[in-house]
C-alpha cells in the first residue's frame, strides 16, 4: 500500500493594490502595497521575467522556458521569488518543473491604478 497522499491546493488571494490615483489620495496600506510591486519590477531581469510569463502561451511558463534572460539560474530563482513575494506572480509545482502566472486581477489592478479616469 502507497504512503503518498494528495495535498490540497491553496490558492492565493490576489487583492488589488489600490484605486486610481486619480480617485483618492492613497492610504498608508495601500502605498506600501503598491511601492511592493513596483520596486519589484523596477529591476530589468525581474522585469523582464516577469514579462515573459505574462506573454506566454496559455498564460503560464515553466521556469526552464523563461530562463534564459543572461544571468545564473539561482539567480533567475531568486527574482522570480522576489515577483512572489510582492504579489505579481504566483507558482506551481509540477514534478521537478515550477510553472508561474500573472493573476488576471494584477494586471487588471495596476492597469487601472495608473489609468486616468474617465
């Protein structure tokens, strides 16, 4: 008999980063939140990661398919866990691989926070 067992899935809750910013001044929160995710982005490889798993096909990308962006694959774990870490991307195991996404809601959400209003 197999000792293996299947584990649940957690899925993480993406909440928006904030309104417009030209609805509200924003709140404490809501700037630490914000600045989170855009000091995340403000660096070029993490940028660029984070790029290429949301232009990927079907959404998501296994790392070895966006690992290529000219630095060390501990080093490409390490931005990518920085890009989990401020909520832009969440991940899945699969066997040996990890495949990422961009939450539909984050870019819906930093899409409208720098949109002017209407």
């Amino acid at each position: 008999m197999s000792k293996l067992r299947s584990l649940p899935v957690l899925e993480q809750a993406v909440v928006p980063c904030c309104p417009p910013l030209t609805e509200r001044p924003l709140s404490a929160e809501e700037a630490e939140r914000t600045a989170k995710m855009f000091k995340a982005l403000g660096d070029p490889v993490r940028l660029r990661l984070f790029s290429a798993v949301a232009s990927h096909e079907g959404g998501e990308a296994c790392v070895c398919d966006i690992s290529d962006v000219g630095v060390s694959q501990p080093t490409v774990s390490h931005h990518l866990k920085k890009l989990r870490e401020a909520g832009l991307l969440s991940s899945e195991r699969r066997g040996t691989w990890v495949y990422y996404r961009v939450e539909p809601s984050v870019l819906a959400a930093m899409g409208q926070l720098l949109s002017a209003a209407a």
